[in-house]
C-alpha cells in the first residue's frame, strides 16, 4: 500500500515511530483523539520520518486545515527533499498535497485519487480522496471511488471497517439508502463503536423520515460518539433534526443547550452545526434569541478569508439573526462578485453564495418575498450547497417557510409536497401540510 510504501522508505524507519503513527492513522479514520497533535509529537522527535509527514499532509488536506498550511509545506518540503523519485508513493503524496496548496482542489482530488488507483490499499490516500471528493460535491464518486477499490480489501485487513463506513456514507449520499444501511451496520459488526458508520446509520434514518428510530439509534450507540469523537457535535446535531422532524422542537433545544452551545474551543464545522440547527428552530417561531449572540461572537473570533463558502453562508446565518447588521452586510459586500458568480474547481458552492447569504439576509429582516425570489432561482442546484444531503436541506427549507410567510400558497403547496413526497412520515412535513391550508 501507498502509505506502507511511504512507513518502509527510510530505511533508518524508527519502530516507536511508526507505531505511534499507525495510532494517530485510526485515530484519523475513526474521527477519535488528536490525529494531528499526535503525528506533530512524532515529528517533533523525528523530524525525517516520512510516513508522519505523509500522515501530517494528509491530515490537513483532510480537513481543509487553512491555519496549519505552515505545517504542510515543512512536510511537502521535507518529502520532496527526502524522496526525489517523482513515481515513488511518497513523492505522490507530496504532490497532492502540493496541489491542495497551491490552492487547486480538483487537482488534489486527482492526484489522491490516482494513488488510490495504483495503491488500492492505501487508505491514507483514500480517505483523503474521500473528503475532497464530499466538499467538492463530488457524489458519485463519492461512492464509486470506494467502489473502485473495495474488492481489493479483506474483512482482516487493518482499516476494513472504515472502508466500509466510507463506501456506505458515499451510497447514502446517492439516494441508495438500504444498500447504504446495510453496509454501515456490516461496518459495525466489525467495531461496534465505529462513529463513521454510526453516522451513515442516522443519516439513512434521518433521509428515510424514521425519527424515531433515529432517536432510539443515537441513544443506543450515544457512548461510542458522546464527547468521544471529533463528530460528537455533528451527531448530536443529528439526533437534534430527530425531534424536530418528529415535531418536538422542544427536545431540539435541549440538545443544542446540552451537547452543542457547550463547545470547548469550537471549530467551523462545529459552528456550522450550531447555525444550521439553531436556523432550524427560527424557522419554526421557536425563540433563540439569546443563544444567537454567543454563537455569532463565536463566528467573529474565526478567520474567514479563504474559507469554504459553507462556513460563510452558516457564519451569516449567525449574524443576521443576531441582530449583527453591520457585521452581516459587510460580509457580504466583501464577497466577491468575480469569484462568486458561479461554481468552480475549487467550491461548486461558490454559485450559491451571493444569493443564500442575501436571502438569509432578507428572511432575517421579514423580507419573506425577497427571500423566496431568490431561492427560487437557485433551488435546483441547493445540492451544491458544499454540505450533505441533510445539511444541504436547510435551503429548502427555508424557501418553503418563507414562500408560506410571504403568502405565495401555489409555490408554498409545490415545496411541501415535494418534501411530502420524499419523507410522507415526517411529522414536520405533515405541520406543513396542515399550514397550507389554515
């Protein structure tokens, strides 16, 4: 494999080394611990050890990591110095890594992706390739990707469940909910704690409009990703949409107070996941007023030059509701209208910026007319919103809560029984159904 390749290529390869790295790779795959502290200790010991710097690179890109670019042009560097064979593993995970520096994602996609193709076992690379493939909208591949590679695995081989878990995820994202359920629970019949596979599971059931099982789901599993994983907040956020779907958004609020508003050092996918839930219950008339401020202080502590413009459209989100409306416009005057109007390599979300961010904007100010206008323009390509499926379905939302404040009944009528018709068990469609005609 592409990543063993890299742990042998110094012949000199300390065995603690590698042994603390091959830690810090489960950690990664299995979204526990510190991957990156751990791996940047290893380094710190010894600094030409190549599978760390691959395992550092990967890590990174992995996460879209802008403050820790420092850090991944040492480990480039110190690859390409260390390995000058251009085909060998090591060089071509410097490569990609370089890619993604230089600010080319597709690139890097392409580059991860093509060691996967040599390297079917290199797991490293697929998870990488993985993550690219999911934020660059990406979801065929998403799941062919895995695919490709698959019959390359054994059920022994190190990492297996994970690779399951990743294919299961990349079905559940193309609509083959029981095909992906039954990967994610064979994923877990491997390591009954896999927090990757417990997420596929809720995001079937979470598609499927089976709330309560959901719930019931989440509640068995809770000490597998309860404060444990790097995804503790996104679950949790998940069990959130549960009880609003089964129409208690009382339930809803507890869990943000309980296991979201509590984030310790929050990252941007953590914040993201405040906004969206807490959007969520303001669609609903449901009163948050007072946990907007801190969140939106939370997204003023952030660095948001160059980041994904998911984070941006969920930072607005923050501010608009917070009543922050200098803050708000300036964001969106500092979006640039070259760069956001329309999709690219790098973010396909780039083409729904402008126009989510001002029809947050509007629905925060009860403009629910301007609202609808504009989401009405782009609502047949809110699957690119750089979120999941489920992330992905705040757009709707919000368009049918604002076609129904701004009294557009025919328009209102057409986006609920679109969303009827996807999930006719959700008792959240069926409040909606019932509006239509109150």
């Amino acid at each position: 494999m592409g990543y063993q390749a890299a742990a042998s290529a110094n012949a000199e390869t300390d065995t603690d080394s590698l042994i603390r790295c091959e830690r810090a790779l489960e950690a990664l795959l299995t979204n526990r611990g510190s991957p990156s502290r751990d791996v940047d200790r290893v380094l710190a010991d010894d600094p030409q050890f190549v599978f760390g710097h691959c395992l550092r690179a990967a890590i990174i890109v992995r996460a879209d990591d802008i403050a820790a670019r420092s850090k991944l042009v040492a480990s480039v560097t110190a690859l390409e110095a260390i390995c000058p064979n251009v085909n060998d593993a090591v060089r071509r995970h410097a490569a990609a890594a370089r890619a993604w520096l230089d600010g080319d994602q597709a690139l890097a996609v392409e580059r991860y992706g093509a060691i996967v193709i040599d390297w079917p076992r290199d797991i490293l690379a697929l998870v990488v390739a993985h993550a690219l493939d999911f934020r660059l909208g990406q979801r065929r591949m998403l799941r062919d990707r895995v695919a490709e590679v698959l019959p390359e695995w054994e059920v022994a081989s190190p990492g297996y469940a994970s690779v399951l878990a990743m294919y299961a995820f990349g079905l559940e994202e193309n609509g083959q909910y029981r095909r992906a359920e039954k990967i994610a629970r064979r994923a877990l019949a491997l390591d009954p704690r896999h927090p990757g596979a417990i997420h596929v599971v809720a995001h079937v059931m979470e598609m499927q409009g089976r709330a309560r099982e959901g719930l019931e789901f989440l509640a068995a599993t809770e000490s597998a990703w309860m404060d444990t994983t790097s995804i503790s907040v996104h679950l949790a956020w998940h069990r959130a949409l549960f009880h609003l779907d089964a129409d208690d958004p009382a339930s809803a609020l507890a869990v943000y107070d309980a296991q979201i508003a509590n984030m310790h050092l929050p990252n941007m996918a953590e914040l993201a996941d405040a906004s969206a839930l807490l959007w969520r219950l303001h669609l609903r008339n449901i009163r948050v007023d007072e946990r907007w401020r801190p969140l939106a202080d939370s997204w003023q502590t952030q660095t948001l030059t160059d980041v994904r413009p998911f984070y941006i459209v969920h930072a607005m989100m923050a501010l608009a509701a917070a009543g922050r409306t200098a803050e708000a416009e300036r964001m969106f005057s500092e979006l640039s209208p070259v760069a956001t109007s329309c999709g690219s390599a790098s973010y396909p979300e780039n083409a729904l910026i402008r126009p989510l961010c001002k029809a947050l904007l509007a629905f925060a100010y009860g403009d629910y007319a301007g609202c609808v206008e504009l989401l009405v323009r782009v609502r047949h390509i809110a699957h690119r919103c750089g979120g999941s499926l489920a992330q992905c379905d705040l757009v709707h939302l919000t368009a049918t809560e604002a076609a129904l404040r701004a009294r557009r009944s025919n328009l209102a009528r057409a986006l609920v029984a679109e969303r009827t018709a996807q999930k006719p068990a959700s008792r959240l469609n069926q409040q909606l159904q019932r509006r239509l005609v109150s």
